[in-house]
C-alpha cells in the first residue's frame, strides 16, 4: 500500500473537500461538512489547505500543515496590487493552471458561488482577474432586493424557449444563465486581442451547466486546485 505524501484541502463556502496524494497519485475526492471531521479522518497526515473561510483555531494551529495564502512561498509571481486580499482557491487555482500548460496564457474560469476568471501568462506570472455573482446568487440577489420575485436558487429550469422566458421564473433563470454566459464569452473575446492563443481551463461547482454553451474551445479543469495545491506543497519540501 502506498504512504500517503499529504492531503490537499479545498474549503470551499459550502463544503471542505479533500485528495489523498500517493506516489504522486490522486485518490477520488472525498466531502465533508465538519472541520473536526476533517482532523478525525486525517490525523497524522501532513496537509496543505486552501481555504475561502476563516479556519478555526485547531487547524490554524496544527503542526505540519501549510496554510496557503500570498506569503506562500509560490512557483509563479505575483502582480496583484492587493496580495493580501487574494484568495487561496484563485492562486491554488492559477498555479494549477501553469502545471498543466506551463507554457500557455491561461484563463481561469471558476463558476462557483462567485465567479472568478484569473489570467496568468506564459511566463507564470498572475495577471489579475474577474470577480462576480455565481449563478445561484444572481438567482438569489433578486429574489432578496425585491418583494415579489421568488428564489429559484435552489431550482434549475429547463427552458421552454431557448433564451425568452415564457414564466417568471424561467425569466429569472435565463437572466442569470445567459448574463455568465455572455460575460465568459465577452472577456475571452476582449482578452484574446492581446493574448492571441489564449488557453482557457472551466472549472468549479456550476462548470457542468455552462462548458456546452461557451463558444470558446475550453478545458476541463476537474482537479485544477488541486493540482495547484500538490505543486505548491512539494514547492516547500
């Protein structure tokens, strides 16, 4: 049986995933809801996490364990006039990125509970990116700001009518649906007149619904962060 090298950890808004790494291999993804669950299941592993929540004190504590942020010592830079405000999921997510197609310009496109489009060059250096509502919450932010539209959060629609709505509800879906859909696609065409061979990587939560209706040729990027995390931990070593 092989030694497990580390854990690498995504705490995601809803959910803390984590990969077992052997031999340079990668185990099936496993869930959970709980922190204390996480150590219980992982005691006395070495772990590397990513995290878009504040962690509570025993994981921050925890001995062996790297808590990735912009102090990290990375293998790309970073031009990022804000450090300490970028998220660990984004520079996991673009170090990932450079792993796979380290001599490409990248874009990063996570569709999760917000949505991030990240740059980073072929030289490995991070550009900047995008930040806006995931598709659940513009879904939601309309329901919340006005008082007669419903939350249709947690419902996925199937259009009666290709992008026209024929209910509120179908409305209110294909808003926000096409809104993504069309911003994805305005950026890589903006962006594409300076990097003209543009890789582009989709990923996140949400990537399933949207991956057949980008015009652009996209990667999947299933284990981006993590594939992100593992160079960055063995970066350390």
């Amino acid at each position: 049986m092989s030694k497990v090298e580390v854990i690498l950890v995504d705490v995601g808004n809803s959910s803390i995933k984590t990969t077992e790494v052997s031999n340079g291999e990668f185990s099936p993804t496993k869930k959970f809801s709980e922190f204390s669950d996480l150590l219980e299941n992982y005691t006395k592993y070495p772990m590397i996490i990513s995290s878009v929540r504040k962690l509570p004190f025993f994981i921050e504590e925890r001995s062996n364990t790297i808590l990735l942020n912009y102090e990290t010592p990375l293998p790309i830079a970073l031009n990022y006039s804000t450090p300490v405000t970028l998220g660990a999921d984004r520079i996991a997510a673009v170090v990932g990125a450079n792993e796979i197609f380290p001599d490409k310009d990248n874009l990063v496109i996570d569709l999760g509970t917000c949505m991030t489009i990240d740059l980073i060059d072929s030289a490995g250096t991070f550009q900047g990116g995008i930040i806006s509502p995931g598709l659940r919450m513009r879904m939601k932010s309309m329901s919340h700001y006005t008082d007669q539209l419903p939350d249709i959060s947690e419902e996925f629609i199937e259009l009666s009518s290709g992008v026209i709505g024929k209910s509120t509800k179908e409305c209110l879906y294909s808003g926000s649906f096409w809104s993504i859909i069309h911003e994805i696609n305005g950026v890589i065409r903006t962006l594409e007149e300076d990097f003209t061979s543009l890789n582009m990587i989709l990923t996140g939560g949400d990537a399933h619904f949207f991956e057949s209706k980008l015009k652009a040729h996209i990667f999947a990027g299933s284990k981006i962060v993590q594939k992100g995390l593992y160079r960055i931990w063995k970066y350390q070593q």
